[in-house]
C-alpha cells in the first residue's frame, strides 16, 4: 500500500461531498454516502506500520501518517461512520433535506478522519475545525426550537474551543521551533501554552466543566449524527492530548493530578446527572461524560506514572474504541425503539443487540468493557501514588456502579418507548445496529485469541471478580430507587445543568418589558427604567449581530490573533 493513498482517502468524503451538493436530486450519489468511510477502515486494517507522506506544496507542508494509537482510532471512527451512514440511508429516506444532510455529514467525516491522519500542528488543527464547525449543521439538522437552542451552545462553545487550541498550537509551534505534532510534544509545553491546549480540546472531550453541550446536542440531533457524535467526534480531543501533551519520560504531576480529579469528577457526577434524566439520548450523552472521564483519568495517570505511560496509552486507546462501538450501538439502539419486530427470534435479537452494548459499558466479564477497564486499571498495583490519588484504583472500580445505573436507567426509559406495532427495519439498520452491537463480544474473543497465540495479553484481564461486585451493587441500587421513587415524564435535573444558569440570565434581560412612553402623565420616567431599556436594546441588537457569518469569523480571527499576542513569550 502506497503513502500516496492517504490524503486521497481522507479527502474522499469531501469530494462526494461536492458532487451531492452540485447534484441534490441525485440518489445514487446519496447510496454512496456510508462507503466514503471504507477505505479508511481498509487503510487501518492493511496499512503498513510508519506509512507517511509529505505534501511541501500543501499550506506550509502538511504530513500525513498512520501509526499504532492513529491505526486504533481510525479504525474506530471508519467502522463507526460507516455503520451510521448506513443506518442514516433508511433514517432519512423520507427527510426533504437529506441531501443537506449528508453533505455535512461527508464534510464533518472528512475532518474527523484528516486530524487523525495530520502529523502536523496547521493540517490537525483545519481538519479538527472543520469537523467542529461542519458538525452544527448536522445537531441543528431538524431545525425545530430544540434543535436551533442545542446548535446555539454547541457552535458557542466549538468556536471557543477553536480559539483556544488555536492559539495554543501556535504558542507550542513556536515554543518548538517546528510544526510536526511529536515535536511539540517533546519540547514540553508549559504554562500558558498547556492551559490552551488542555481546555481547547477538553471541549470537544467533554471534560468537566466544559461539558454541558452534550446533553444538548444528543437528544436535538439526528439518531445518526448522535451516534459518531458521542462514538467517534467526541475521542478527537482525547487523540488532541495524546499527540500534544508531554507524556514522556519525565511526565508531568501538576497535570496529571489535574486532569485524574477533572476526569473522576466527571465520572461520578454525570453517572448523577444521568440518572437523573427521562430522555434516553439525554441518559447516553451524560453516559458518555461519564465515560471520558474515565479516558481523561487514564491520560492524567499516563503523566503521574511515566514508567508505565505506554501501557496506559493503549489502555486508554483500547477504551476509546470499546466506548466508541458500544456507544454508537446505543444511540442506534434509540433510533430503533419504533422498529419492534412482530416475531419471537427477531425480538430476541432485538433485546439482545440493545442489552450487550449496555453490559459492555458496565464492564461485564468477557465483554469489551472488562477488557478495558482492566487495562486501564493494570499499572495501579505497582504504582507509587500517594494521597487521594493511592485510592485511584479503588475509584475506578466504583464508577462501573454509576454506568450500570446509567444504563439500567437508559433500558428503563428506552423499553417504556417502544412501539407496540411492528415497523420494517431495512437491512441496513439491522446490521449497522447489530455489527456495531457484536463488538462488544468479538473484541475479547480476538483478545483472547492473541493469548493463546503467545501475546502479552493476560486472558484474566477479560473478568475478576473485582468487575462483578459492583455491576450487582449497581443492578441492586437501581432496582431499590426503582421502588422507593416514583417515576415521572420530566428530568429532575434540567438538561444541560450548567447551561441554565447563563440562559436564565438571558431570559431575564430579554423579559424586561420597556413602557414605549418616555413618561407617565403626570410624572416622569424613571432613570433607572430608561437605563434599563437601553440597555435591553443594546443586548437585542449585539445578539442580532453577532449571529451573522461574516462577524463570527472576524471574532474568530480577532481573538485568536488577541490572545497570541497578550500570550506569545518576550
């Protein structure tokens, strides 16, 4: 397999793209929007290890390559893509602008798959934006308030992320003295240049505080896009830090200490916050918080224990993919609670395609999630830690109590959904649902053919009875609060918790009702009233301008020239 495949497959998609755009009528062109993706899963199963290419006459010379934690990811976001673009056929068979759709849908899978290929800081951070920004169109797709209120919050928060990681790239790059993404990393970003880095990603990653779009976005969005949202979108700011962060020899404690309390954080709190919620897209989104709070407690660990940095690479890489496959099968799991089969062996394998995923999550023995959860755990014994951080292990363990409340709580509301009347569910659904579904099994099976072949892969690593304890506490303490707590149609907790609080603000100032008088007969108006209304005014017309393309990408360059200025050394 030559190098010269690789930009020509990560641009595949775009150039479909193209040609569903000049020709929206054409049905054809849409059929072939699920296989854009294949070459890319090929590519990840057949490409030699160190394929690269440079491209000198591209931007300022832009490097292509795929190598071990690349290959894994790719494969990941291929399969997954691929998977949901099938199931997109039949799910937007009937939508008016589904050719719209699927040209964001081709220009966000082209981002996604080009920032896992860029070995370079300007060609990761293109393909990262244009994933982000192609990705509103596809949350704001079916344009009802939800959706509109949904792409508001997201696009706020991509538009900072990319200000952020912008000026962080450019402060590392020119740190470094070069542009290559390992060259960055070895040079040990540092102060401000770290901060940038970590918070511009960690908002696609879903990293506590930043978090709140994702129980926005899931519930408004198209049952596909959720699915490589969550699945696949979602693991390119986890991939952003493995590239750029300084997980070598050395390591780095403040940080790592840093991102291991953000990502335990966030695993418990949005297991909180999930069960807490009515919707079954709303319970997965907060599913997946929780889950990439685990992903950034092994990046955390990666920087406190450096000696062990390579194992806990792989482990965090081989949760990625288990989260990412069992994710997607869930999301597409909702999107086929109206598709109830009429006969007894299809609702077998329906049942059967919703509960593995859900029991993967919550590390099972012999499924995906033990795997991972043990690799991710391995190091801990050995590991010197002191403090809070000796009891890392121990909080590992408990948060498979959270996810297996979460997806008791998802199976709950999505089983209370379903359609009594038999649909027809094409054959694209089934087995996009269904492949995606399998995984959860046949990733252990290939693992444990690997040890029986003489791999350094412990065939203990796939149960323990320290993965069982706590999905039977968690199955337990669902089954208590199900009794003691009276279910209702609307979430305890509002979607999108921390949201609410600057919205409220919002509406507050958007409420205030100015008299269209200057004066009441009889006695002037108030300053304070006047004051009031023109400010009010003020608020009204900032927001009508500031929602137009052309001042968003001005702010964009504004600000991201602003802060390399105030921030750039001497």
């Amino acid at each position: 397999m030559t190098a010269a495949l690789l930009p020509a497959i990560a641009l595949l998609p775009l150039l479909l793209a193209i040609a569903i755009a000049l020709r929206p009528d054409s049905a054809g062109l849409q059929r072939l929007v699920p296989w854009a993706a294949l070459p890319a899963l090929l590519l990840a199963a057949l490409a030699p290890a160190g394929l690269e290419i440079t491209l000198e006459w591209l931007l300022i010379g832009t490097t292509l390559a795929i190598d071990a934690v690349g290959r894994a990811f790719l494969a990941l976001t291929a399969g997954l893509w691929l998977a949901a673009g099938l199931f997109a056929l039949d799910e937007r068979r009937d939508d008016p602008g589904r050719h719209r759709f699927f040209v964001f849908w081709l220009l966000t899978l082209t981002g996604n798959l080009g920032l896992i290929l860029a070995q370079d800081a300007l060609a990761f951070y293109l393909f990262f934006s244009l994933m982000s920004l192609a990705a509103y169109a596809l949350v704001a797709h079916p344009g009802s308030d939800e959706a509109r209120r949904a792409g508001r919050v997201y696009l706020v928060l991509a538009v900072v992320g990319e200000v952020l990681l912008f000026a962080g790239l450019a402060l590392a790059v020119y740190a470094a003295g070069g542009t290559r993404l390992e060259v960055l990393a070895d040079a040990r970003p540092e102060g401000w240049t770290l901060v940038l880095l970590v918070l511009g990603l960690g908002i696609k990653a879903g990293m506590l505080p930043l978090h709140f779009w994702l129980p926005l976005a899931h519930p408004a969005a198209p049952v596909p896009a959720s699915a490589v949202l969550s699945g696949a979108m979602i693991k390119a700011g986890l991939l952003g830090w493995l590239r750029v962060l300084p997980i070598d020899a050395a390591g780095h404690a403040v940080l790592g200490e840093t991102l291991v309390l953000l990502g335990l954080a966030a695993a418990f709190l949005a297991a909180v916050a999930g069960v807490a919620q009515s919707r079954p897209k709303t319970i997965l989104a907060y599913s997946s918080i929780s889950q990439m709070g685990l992903m950034t407690t092994g990046v955390g660990l990666a920087l406190l224990i450096p000696e062990a940095r390579g194992w806990l690479i792989a482990a965090v890489t081989l949760y990625a993919v288990h989260h990412g496959l069992a994710k997607g099968a869930l999301f597409l799991s909702a999107g086929m609670a109206d598709r109830l089969p009429a006969t007894g062996a299809g609702r077998a394998a329906f049942g059967l395609f919703a509960v593995l995923p859900a029991l993967a999550l919550a590390g099972l023995p012999f499924t995906s999630g033990a795997l991972a959860k043990n690799a991710l755990k391995g190091p801990l014994d050995a590991a010197e830690l002191h403090g809070w951080l000796a009891h890392a292990e121990l909080a590992l363990t408990l948060a498979a109590v959270g996810t297996t409340l979460l997806m008791v709580r998802y199976l709950w509301r999505w089983r209370a959904g379903l359609g009594d009347a038999a649909r027809p569910a094409t054959a694209g659904r089934w087995w996009a649902w269904g492949g995606l579904s399998l995984m959860s099994l046949l990733m252990p099976a290939v693992a444990l053919l690997a040890a029986l072949a003489g791999a350094p892969v412990h065939p203990a690593s796939l149960g323990g009875v320290s993965l069982v304890w706590p999905v039977v506490l968690g199955l337990a303490l669902a089954g208590v609060t199900g009794m003691l707590v009276r279910e209702r149609g609307r979430p305890w907790l509002p979607e999108g918790d921390l949201v609410i609080l600057p919205e409220a603000a919002w509406r507050r100032l958007q409420g205030l009702r100015p008299t269209p008088r200057l004066s009441v007969p009889g006695r002037p108006i108030a300053r304070w009233r006047w004051a009031r209304y023109r400010m009010q005014q003020r608020l009204v017309a900032a927001e009508r301008g500031l929602t137009h393309w052309p001042v968003i990408g001005l702010l964009f360059a504004a600000a991201a020239l602003g802060v390399y200025v105030v921030l750039a050394p001497g």
